[in-house]
C-alpha cells in the first residue's frame, strides 16, 4: 500500500511538472491567449464544462492548462487501443469515449465513461465535455451530442447540481505555430433538473446558443519575421513539420501532434545546441545566456 502511494504520488508530481511545462510549450507555439471571464477558471466544487471542439487534442491542452485545478475530459477513444497510450492518457485525465464510427462493439464501453464522469462530478471534481461529439477543424458549431446532458442527468439523479461553465474556443488558424486563439468563457444558468427527453432539448437548445456567442475566431493573421532566429530554427522546424504533415494527413490531429513533437524534441534540440557550444570551449556562462536568450526571443519570431 505504501509502495503504491509512493508511486502514485510520483506520477502525480510528474503530472503536474507536465503541466507547468505545456504553458511554458504554450506560450512559445501560440502568440496571443485572449481569455474573456479568465477569473472563472477559478471556479471550486463539482463542475461540468462544456465546449466546441475545433482543434483536436489541442482544444483540451489549452482549456485544460488555465485551470487551477484538475481538470478530466472525454477524448475519443482509439487514441487508447495500446496499452501503454492507454496508461499515459488515462494519467492526464483523459477518459475515452466511442463513436459510432469506432465500431459498434465499443459502444458499450461508453457506460464507463458516463459513469467515470458521473462520479468524479459526485466528488467534485471537474470534467470537460466536448459537446459536439466530434472534432472538424471549423469554427462552425455542429450539432450537439446527448453526452453532456447524459452525464449532467445523472449527476441529478443524486442530488446533486454542478456549476457549469460553456467556452467557446477559436483560432486565427489552425495549422502551425503563432497562432492567435480566442477563449470565451461564460456560466451556464440551467437551474432545473434534467427529467425528460424535453429537458434535454431545451439544455442543447440554449447551449447551442451561448457557445455560438462565445465562439469569436481572432481576425489577426500570423505574420513570420524572417529574422536571424527564423532561419536559425527552419531546418529544425521544417523537418517536425514535414514529418507531422505526412503522419496525420487526412485528420483533424495536425496541430496536436506537432505541438506535441515540438514539445518533446525541443529540449533535446537545445541539449544539442549547448553540448554543440561546449565543443568549441564557451564558458558555461555564456552558453546558458544564449540558450536563454534563444527562448526569450523565440517569442518574436511571430507577429
């Protein structure tokens, strides 16, 4: 028992280093995070969050990312068929969910992520739902899936009545770096229990409503100053985008990925750049200040 708090303990720690590490990853991919209401992220207590979903795994990232506590969310659910995607996104939070598409002998295992849903409303945690049921890389609302108001009818029939929260997200793009994205957040006042098939109706019809009202995509464009930093990161950069390109051809996951590419081989490509650095005998000192400086500026490369 001791041994297995230990290790959950651990995985926890390197959860929440993850975290702090994908805002560090954020704020380097993105340009501009506008957030609208940003003091409802703080909300305490069971809580039900609503969203559109234009943008793949990124939309969770970044919704996920300016809460202060944790947050679980619905992902589709063949991301999970290995073992091991299985065990990393589970600790993330994420809880899969199955469509239709995925195979009808899935669709069973849906119980589990309204009854996992469910319960973690009970304790008072709080989840994310992408209401429309599906991921277009289009800031069009489609229509909204009976999921989020399953999981809010059940939670009802126990008493008890989450807050909840609609965000509408958008991006002035929705392929590459630089990118300027918009955060509506705003609180859903649906005071009645759900009963009835009408009561549900009603909940999708006023969600419908306020997330085409949150829903604000930037009108900024991304503009790429061809600095000397530009060209000091194109190869590195070109040859993740490239890659990613191929890999997720076809699919709404092309942003995701390579966010999550980038993430992960940056520091590796830094590592590089410093022992490149120490090959030619700079003081430690200076190495460090450039590869901070690198960074920093990193930042400016968009406009």
């Amino acid at each position: 028992m001791v041994r297995f708090f230990y290790i959950y303990r651990n995985i926890s720690s390197l959860i929440y280093l993850l975290k702090i590490i994908i805002r560090a990853a954020l704020w380097l991919f993105c340009k501009n995070i506008y957030i609208k209401n940003k003091h409802l992220f703080s909300k305490k207590g069971p809580l039900l969050i609503f969203a559109n979903h234009p943008n793949s795994f990124l939309d969770a990232i970044i919704i996920a990312s300016n809460y202060k506590r944790r947050v679980y969310f619905l992902a589709r659910g063949d991301v999970f068929k290995k073992p091991i995607f299985r065990f990393l996104l589970s600790s993330l939070n994420m809880i899969p969910v199955y469509r239709l598409r995925e195979g009808k002998e899935n669709l069973h295992l849906n119980d589990f992520a309204f009854k996992e849903s469910i319960k973690l409303l009970t304790k008072g945690e709080a989840v994310l739902v992408f209401i429309e049921g599906t991921c277009i890389n289009s800031h069009e609302l489609q229509p909204l899936k009976k999921g989020t108001v399953r999981i809010l009818e059940g939670v009802n029939e126990k008493g008890i009545f989450p807050a909840i929260q609609a965000i509408g997200i958008a991006y002035n793009q929705l392929h590459g770096i630089g990118k300027t994205i918009n955060i509506s957040i705003s609180k859903f006042n649906f005071k009645k229990p759900i009963l009835s098939a009408s009561d549900r109706v009603l909940f999708n019809k006023m969600a419908t409503l306020v997330l085409k009202e949150n829903i604000i995509q930037p009108t900024q464009k991304t503009n790429i100053k061809k600095t000397p930093l530009y060209y000091f990161y194109k190869p590195y950069y070109k040859l993740i985008y490239n890659w990613v390109s191929k890999k997720t051809n076809g699919t709404v996951f092309f942003d995701s990925v390579l966010f999550s590419a980038l993430l992960f081989t940056y520091p590796v490509f830094l590592l590089l750049l410093f022992y490149m650095l120490l090959l030619f005998h700079i003081p430690l000192p200076i190495i460090l200040i450039t590869l901070v400086s690198i960074i920093l500026f990193s930042k400016k490369i968009t406009d």
